[in-house]
C-alpha cells in the first residue's frame, strides 16, 4: 500500500480510529480521548471496524474479554472482543519473549484459554449455538495475552472505550494443546500469573460465564454480524482467568498451567 493510499484513508476514516492507528503505529501515547466517547456498542464497534481497515495487516486471531457489573446490566452483554493482528501472534518457545508495550499508555498481562478455529464460517451465518461454537473450536491451548494501548486511560472510561481501540489487545502468545479437553472440567485448569516474580493471581476458567466455549460462540456472532467471520486458523483469546495485571515497560512476567510458563519482558514499543 502506498503512502498516498495510506493517507487518503487515514482521511475518510473515524477521527477516533485514526488517533488510535497512528498512536499504535508510532507507539506515541494518547493522554486524553481523541474525539467524543462512543455513546453505544453500534458506536464503539463502528470506531474498531474503521481502525481495521486502516491497519495494515490481516487479522491472525480475536481476544474476548469481560463487561460486568453496571455496564453489563446497561449493555445487555457481558462480553468485548477486539482484534489481533498478524504480527502481535507469537508461539511460546520457552524463551523469554521481549515484547513491546506503549510506554506512555496502559498494558497488562492475562492468562488465557486460547481456541484455534477449525472451519471458515459461511456467508450469512450470524447466530451460533453452544453447540455450534463447539463445532468450530479445533483445539483449545494455554496462552497469554498481552494488553496494552497507547491510551493511558483506556479502562478507565468503560468498555465502550475498550472496544473502539482494538480492545486493548497489543499480543497473543500460544502454548501447548489442552488434550483432552472436552472431558476435562475447567476447575482442573489453575492459571498463575507472575509480574516480577511476585504472584498477582491464580485462578481457573470457572469465573467465566460459560467458560470458554461461550467466549467463542459469542465472537462467531459478533463477527458475523460485522462482516467478519472467522476464519480456520484464527486463535481465540477467551477471557482473562486470573484477572487484568498492570505491567510496564521493563517488567518481567510470567503465567503457569500445569507444569508449562509463558515468560514475557516488556519492552517500550
């Protein structure tokens, strides 16, 4: 893509996705809301949807996160997903990953169940079953997410916020198979997550209404919806098990599950 080409949609683009695109790309930070707060979920996901097709990469994979609380009973969902681009997808080696965050904005470290997708969805399919999410999980595995956004506030104004900047999604790192997992019970899967060796939480999937299954059958819906289906291949972040943990650039942090870590160093993006 050329520059005027990159120019001249950064030019019909929301205001709001363009600060977002450009603050990410050049890993400056944001400290005020560029624009007006997204007033709905239609809003908020019309400002993500107009800051992909500003990125300049496929999306690998989705993240899903929590609503809760006021917001949830407000929204009428208990669920937000964001993008993950191509370039942010890592396999976990068991190596330290040196990762990059927005220096000057927000970031975190969550310990995730991670789906792969095993079939495209088809055109006009846009309401999924339990069942049917069940159909379309390939294998579930360990993984991390690592959130950050260039805006230093970005959980501090609701999940609408959230979901207009990718979700707050900047890494997914994948790790071993979960086998057998469709005859295991989620209470059996403790995550600990480690920020400068000091455990900040451990905890199993059991916190998450419907556990991951529902996290995937409620992204194939939303993604549906927006023009977007999944893919086969594309991962899944479902949820973070052991909560959101701030980091920063120059931490160390880690998360375990049955024997197998994940060890990040965050670096200035």
């Amino acid at each position: 893509m050329s520059e005027e080409t990159k120019t001249q949609k950064l030019a019909g683009s929301d205001a709001r996705a363009e600060a977002f695109v450009t603050a990410r790309r050049s890993g400056a930070g944001i400290d005020a809301y560029p624009g007006d707060l997204p007033a709905s979920l239609d809003e908020a996901y019309a400002i993500q949807d107009a800051a992909i097709a500003l990125w300049p990469t496929a999306i690998a994979g989705w993240k899903v996160g929590r609503i809760t609380g006021d917001y949830e009973t407000k929204l009428g969902h208990d669920r937000l997903v964001g993008p993950v681009f191509e370039e942010f997808f890592h396999r976990n080696s068991g190596d330290v990953l040196a990762l990059p965050v927005y220096v000057d904005g927000f970031a975190a470290v969550e310990g995730e169940v991670t789906a792969v997708i095993s079939k495209d969805v088809p055109a006009g399919k846009t309401d999924f079953t339990t069942e049917d999410a069940l159909e379309y999980i390939g294998a579930l595995h360990f993984g991390v997410e690592l959130a950050s956004s260039p805006f230093k506030g970005i959980n501090d104004f609701g999940p609408l916020v959230t979901i207009s900047d990718f979700g707050n999604n900047r890494g997914l790192i994948i790790g071993r198979e979960i086998t057998d997992w469709r005859d295991m019970n989620l209470s059996d899967w403790t995550f600990e997550t480690f920020v400068n060796e000091q455990s900040v939480g451990r905890a199993t999937p059991e916190g998450i209404p419907g556990g991951p299954v529902e996290s995937v059958r409620y992204l194939l819906e939303n993604t549906a919806k927006r023009g977007l289906p999944l893919k086969a291949g594309m991962m899944v972040l479902t949820g973070a098990v052991t909560g959101v943990h701030e980091a920063f650039a120059g931490d160390s942090a880690s998360v375990t599950l049955a024997g197998e870590e994940i060890s990040l160093r965050l670096t200035e993006a």
